[in-house]
C-alpha cells in the first residue's frame, strides 16, 4: 500500500510538470466518461433500478391476444377473470381519455386515469397518499362514482396545495365530484393521468363488449409467469367455448408489468446509444494510450535508469498503469459534471412518455458506482500499452541510442491504436449518418396537403352533453357560422382526426357485391365537413367532395383514399360501391344507463377519391381509410382546423372566446399548428439522431486528434532521418508524399475494418429509427469520405512540416 501511495504521489507530481498533456488526457476521457454514465443512467432507470411499487417484481399485465397482437380486455372478460381466475392475489382494471376539470381560472381539459376501486391500492405506490384516501368498492358502482384523487402535482398547481381539498366539491366534465383524496408526490406526478376517477362498468358495456381496458394483476406468491400463463389460457378457453356472440378467437398472454408499455423501438434505441458511447469510450482510451506511449517514448531512457539501479520491471510497469488511473480519475471527476449536462440534454429532448413514468435518469448511486468502475476500466485500458511497452525496454539498446529518442519513428503499436480508433469512429459516424439521412429524407416526404398556416385544437365535450345527433349538429354548425366571422380564419372545418396524428378510431367494414377475400376490411374511419379538403388542401382524385347535399337524412355517402383503392377496389371503379359499417355508437354521448335495440348497419356510397394523406405519421406506411361525411354522423368530440392569414395567438382567442360563449365549461384543447404535430410526431427519430450525430462528431474529432499526434510525434522522432534523406537529394514533394501515404495508410485501414461493423450497426438501427437503410451505399460513402477527409487534414499538418526541414539543421542535431 505504502508503494502505491508513492506512485500515485509521483504520477500526480509527473502530470502537474506536463499541463498540456495532462489537459488533453483528462479532457478525452471526460469525454468517453462522462457520455458512457449519463446513457447508462438511461439504461439503469428503464432496465435495472427498482420501481416505487410494492414487490413490483410481482406485477404483470394480463392481455387478450388476437391473431399474435395485444388487445384491450372487453369488461365482460375483467369481470370473469376477476371471478375465477386462481393465478392472481388481485387484479384490477384501468383505462382513461380526457375529461374537463373546472378550476378558479377556467376550465382546463386533463387526463384522467378510470380505474378499478382496488387498483392504486394493489400497484402499492412507494409514496402514501398525501392527503385521504383511496377508492372503497361501493364507489366503483354506477350513480356511486362521483369522487376523485389528484395526483400532487395537480393539487399544488391547480389547487395551490390547500390542505383542506379533502371533501371539497370540484367540477369534472361539468359533474360535481368529492376530493377524496391526494396522491403522494412520485411517479403519479409524470404519468399522462392528472386525476383518478373510479371505473364503474355498467350492464350495457358488459352485454354490448363495448370498451377496451387495460387489466393489471398481482402474482400469487407461488406462481410464476409461466404457470399464470397456462392457467389462464385454460380459464380463457372455457369461457370463449360459453360465449353467446360469436368473435374471432383470442388467447389471453400474462406478462411481467416492468416495461409492458415501452416499445421494443425504444428497447433497442436505448441499448445502441450505450453502444455508441461504448465505442466513443473505447476511442477515447485509445487516444490517450497513444498520448501516454508518445509519453513514454520520451521517458524511455529515465525509465531504463531507473531499471539499471534496481527498479524491476514489474514496479516501472505499475507506476505507469497508476499514472493513467490518475488521469483517468481526473476525467471521471470531470465526466460526472459532464454527465450531468448530457442528462439534463436527454430529458430535454427525449419526447414525452417514451419511457415510464416510474423511470427516473439522474446520477443515483449505482450510476455513479458505474462511473467509478468506467474510470478504473478506462484507466486501466489506456496504460496498459505503455506499461506493456515499458516492461519490454531493453536498457543496453536505449543507453547505446544517445541523444535520440528512437533510430525511427516507425511504432506499430501506436498505429495500431489508431486503426481501432477510426475502425470505431467509422462506425459512430455510419450510424449517425444514416440517422441523419433517414431524418432529412423524412421531413421531406410529401404528407399528401398544405402544412403551412395551420392550426389545430380539440373540443372534448363533456361525457352526457350533446347527447343526440340534432344537438350535436346544431352546436357545431352555430360554432362554424360565428367562427367563419373571426379576421384572420381564412378556412375552418370540423373532423373527428387529422393528417399525420391519423385516425382516432377505425372500425370493421363490408364492401357490398365484392368476392369474399375481397369484401370484408377494417381500418381508419374520419367524419369530416364539407370544408375539410379545402382547409387542408387534400386533392380529389375522382368524384366529388362532400357538399350541402350530404346530410342527415340523405342517401348515406362516403370518401375514400388511394390506398383503399389500391387495396380494395384495384379492378373496379370505386364510386357508386357501397361500404357497410356496423352501427357507430356515440359511446362518450351516451348515458350510461341507455338501452334499447342495437342499431342496424349502415350501407355508405363512395362518391369520392382523396389523394392519399399521411394518416400514420410522416413517412410511415399510408393505411386505407374511409372518411364520412360528418353532418350524416355528428359526431360529440371533434377537431377544428383553421387556416389563417392573422397571427395564430389573435386567431385561437377570438374563437375561445367564441367556444366560452357557447359553453363556459368547454375548453380548447391540444392548440398547436400543424408544424407542431408533424415535429412530435417525429421526436423519437430526432432524438436519436441528435445524439448519434452528436456522439459521431466527436469521435470524429478524436481519431483525427489520434492520427494528427501520431503523424507529429512520428515526424518529430524521424527529423534527422528526413534531413539526410533530403540532403541525399530526395525532393520535397517526396517526403510531402511518403507521410501523407503513411497517415492515409493507417485511416484506409481502420475505415476499411470499421466497414464491417458499420454494417452490422446499420441493421439493428433499422429497427429503431425509422427510415434508416443500412443497404444504402450514399450515406457510407459520405461518411467514409468525412472520416478520411478529416485524416487528410490532420496529416497534412505534420506532413508539411516534414517538408520544411532544413538539413543542416537537422543533421546538426547528431
């Protein structure tokens, strides 16, 4: 221990003599450190750290499966489940939308999380509630509904934390509802869900199938995953087997609830970015191994005295190893500081809700133990070179060179380091490239109208109002009339969804006279008015839009897209053909208690075909979809498009103030243009291309750092090599050219070997940005190109240099 003391003393004492070199050091591995903690700090939070609920481990989400895809469980099926499923200590049920909250300002709509009276009491929340108390069973029955719990943030905001909210009335979806109680502050505070009502299912819901819940359960203490799995599937049989309607077949899958929600886009994103700071980690250590070997090529004769007295070789190469931790604990202190930057950048950028709400990204103490650990791995990676260099001196050879460091500035192990420094840094760049490339080509994909001069909002009418189709229609026609009045809204129109945010609801259909395969589909349904394909610019491609004639009590009509054509009706012409819907039940206008004969299908005409719009988000695949006429099926909630001439801020007060008229209760919600709706629709593309871009910039910069300071040390250690060489009658163009055939040499090799990881990486980034295509031979060569370019550059510096020696003057140097 006391050695190691000295030695360290010694290396701190050695690095304060060489600021320079110490700097760089330091600073490239803050570099590596501090990017590799803060995506670890990512990958900890979603994989490994514990969640705030009670043995969390034992929570799993039950699902209904049809044809290998996840369904929402119908209540009828909860309900059965809930009875006789043995595998479970408890289930429960949840499922949400927005609702309109009153408060002293205005009314504000907020999401609202619907859940079964034992729910937050199963999840176990580590935080208890601040305030009250949770749900009690008589308040999951209809009529008994009429309370709710706040989470705390919305308590402290709204509600300005008042300690006396409990028993209070508020009004939800103009409905008084009973406080009852104040979630703890914790994860509850970054879920969608501002307030928790209770989920009262009703008899209709159950005989119709109507709803789509999400079931959550806990583990018996003696049964698995697996066994939960079989048991259920085996409830699930005997209960399809007893069913009166007839559906398609469904199996039931039980799964762990840790990350049930998160994409496996968003798993494998996550898992490439900490392989990218892997690598741009790697890049740095190779870079400061070479700093420590051009180092100690200039020690190498202090360091062969110090053997010839009694120093053995195993103490020389130690103190060399303890110098590099040293530096390396310098760049770990710096890298946290770093890391906390980059954390804070992630959490900026990263889109709402890709991760769980439960998922927390700081510098927590495994974080930092992980940096700790990375600091002693970097530091042990960046001295081994050089400590392995050191114990093969040789001091009879080293005291015979004299005043010369080496007789040649040949050193393949430096070299080396740097062929893996750009091999790495090829691949950084390839993946970052096509990240790029796939971004770029994706906001330039033709969305199918006019982006420009448009905004949006929605009306989420509370559940109960506007209850019939007259009423509906005659609100929305009086809102149209006055809004058509405001300065600035050039065009208005009113639809149930919107290009690119796509449908908000999509059903099961018939085509009337088509062969079997080709008569039964399902996918988007839109309602819109008149005014809808003017408003957004959409182009018809044959028959007509929808005009005064189209409504209700008139023949029943119908747009559809290209791709509906292209799918359904490839040999026919569309207009005129029929598509059958089931009865479209106004499910958030209906009273709960309603009942009475089911509706009968409906036959809708096609009058029309619309260019094809993106209904799936830009560049996705564009999904056939059918559009209605909206005064033929009035629908409770819509969406208002306005395009505008005025300033947008001017234009959305006017018709608030309008929308207020017409009901005070109402708010507008989700206000944003349609430049704002395509940006988060492509968030999580830009996110990881910020940051594969950003960490391929700077292992770019390293490995030209890298090749620069092996092309200068090699020139420096060859300066009386090139003086004679020139003094021989060797031109200077020659030397010019043999190191820069050196210098490109190295880059060639490391971008020829990076060439093949460049590859691999480009196929499993294709599954987590979309539009990356990794056979796509432009953005590799680009990239290549940027890589060598940079190589040219940092070797023509020394290279010019060697050039520009002057014989004399360094044969003098003998």
């Amino acid at each position: 221990m006391t050695s190691l003391l000295r030695d360290g003393r010694f290396a701190v004492r050695l690095l304060r003599r060489s600021p320079g070199f110490t700097a760089v050091s330091v600073l490239t591995l803050a570099l590596g450190i501090g990017s590799t903690t803060a995506i670890f700090s990512v990958v900890y939070g979603l994989f490994f750290a514990p969640l705030p609920y009670r043995q969390a481990d034992r929570l799993v989400m039950v699902w209904e499966q049809e044809a290998g895809e996840r369904r929402g469980v119908p209540p009828s099926s909860y309900l059965e489940w809930k009875r006789q499923a043995t595998a479970f200590a408890d289930i429960n049920a949840w499922g949400g939308g927005p609702v309109n909250l009153a408060t002293a300002d205005q009314p504000e709509s907020v999401e609202a999380g619907r859940a079964t009276p034992g729910f937050l009491g199963m999840l176990g929340y580590g935080h208890p509630l601040a305030l009250g108390r949770s749900f009690v069973d008589e308040e999951g029955i209809v009529g008994r509904d009429k309370v709710v719990i706040l989470t705390y943030r919305l308590w402290q905001d709204r509600f300005a934390g008042d300690p006396r909210i409990i028993g209070k009335p508020v009004r939800i979806d103009d409905e008084p509802h009973t406080v009852v109680g104040v979630l703890g502050e914790g994860p509850a505070d970054h879920q969608q869900s501002k307030v928790w009502l209770p989920l009262a299912i009703t008899e209709q819901q159950i005989r119709d199938g109507n709803g789509s819940l999400n079931v959550m359960a806990r583990l018996e203490d003696d049964v698995e995953v697996p066994e939960a799995n079989a048991r259920m599937r085996a409830l699930q049989g005997s209960i399809e087997r007893l069913r009166e309607s007839p559906r398609p077949p469904r199996s039931v899958s039980v799964e762990p609830f840790r990350n049930n929600f998160v994409r496996d886009s968003t798993k494998r994103g996550v898992w490439l970015l900490l392989g990218a700071v892997g690598f741009l980690l790697l890049i740095a250590c190779a870079n400061v191994a070479n700093l420590l070997l051009t180092r100690g090529t200039s020690r190498r004769r202090e360091l062969a005295i110090r053997t010839a007295i009694g120093a053995s070789r195993a103490a020389i190469a130690r103190q060399l190893i303890i110098e590099s931790l040293v530096v390396a604990a310098a760049g770990g202190l710096l890298g946290a500081m770093l890391a906390r930057v980059i954390i804070d950048a992630v959490v900026a950028l990263m889109p709402a809700y890709t991760l769980p709400s439960e998922t927390e990204i700081t510098l927590s103490v495994p974080v930092l133990l992980f940096a700790f650990a990375t600091c002693t791995v970097a530091g042990l990676l960046a001295g081994l070179a050089p400590a392995w260099r050191a114990s093969r001196t040789e001091i009879a050879e080293v005291m015979k060179e004299g005043g010369r460091s080496v007789s040649s500035g040949r050193d393949r192990l430096r070299r080396a380091l740097v062929v893996i420094e750009f091999a790495l840094a090829l691949i950084l760049l390839a993946g970052g490239g096509m990240a790029v490339h796939a971004l770029v080509t994706l906001m330039r994909v033709d969305l199918g109208f006019r982006a420009e001069s448009l905004v949006t909002f929605s009306l989420p009418v509370a559940r109960g109002k506007l209850a019939s189709g007259g009423q509906t229609e005659a609100f929305y026609r009086s809102l149209l009339e006055q809004a058509q009045a405001v300065p600035g809204a050039q065009k208005i129109s009113l639809s149930t969804s919107i290009p690119v945010e796509g449908a908000n609801f999509g059903t099961g259909w018939t085509l009337e006279g088509r062969p079997a395969e080709r008569a039964r589909g399902g996918g988007p349904v839109n309602m819109v008015t008149p005014e809808y394909f003017t408003t957004f610019g959409i182009a018809m491609i044959s028959g007509r839009p929808f005009d005064d004639r189209d409504r209700g009590g008139s023949l029943p009509v119908a747009i559809v897209n290209q791709a509906f054509v292209k799918q359904y009706l490839p040999d026919v012409d569309p207009i005129g053909q029929r598509v059958v819907f089931p009865p479209f039940l106004r499910r958030d206008a209906a009273s709960p208690s309603s009942a009475g004969p089911r509706p009968a299908p409906v036959a809708w005409q096609i009058v029309g075909v619309q260019r094809d719009v993106a209904n799936g988000g830009p560049g996705q695949p564009i999904r056939p979809e059918v559009t209605l006429s909206f005064w033929q099926m009035p629908w409770p909630r819509a969406i208002v498009a306005v395009r505008t001439s005025a300033p947008t801020a001017s234009v959305i007060r006017s018709l608030s103030d309008i929308v207020r008229r017409m009901d005070p209760g109402l708010p507008l919600s989700n206000v944003r243009t349609i430049e704002e709706t395509i940006a988060e629709s492509t968030a999580d593309d830009r996110f990881y291309t910020v940051f594969f871009a950003a960490f391929a910039t700077v292992a770019l910069a390293l490995a030209a750092i890298g090749i620069y300071g092996v092309m200068s040390f090699a020139v420096a250690q060859r300066t009386h090599e090139i003086g004679l060489r020139m003094a021989l009658g060797a031109k200077r163009s020659q030397v010019l050219g043999q190191i820069l055939r050196e210098g490109m040499g190295t880059a060639l090799l490391g971008t020829a070997i990076g060439a093949v990881g460049a590859a691999l990486v480009g196929r499993v980034l294709e599954g987590a940005v979309y539009g990356v295509d990794s056979s796509n031979p432009l953005t590799f060569s680009a990239v290549a190109a940027m890589l060598l370019g940079a190589a040219f550059i940092a070797c023509i510096v020394p290279a010019r240099r060697a050039a520009t020696v002057d014989p004399m003057v360094a044969l003098r140097q003998e």
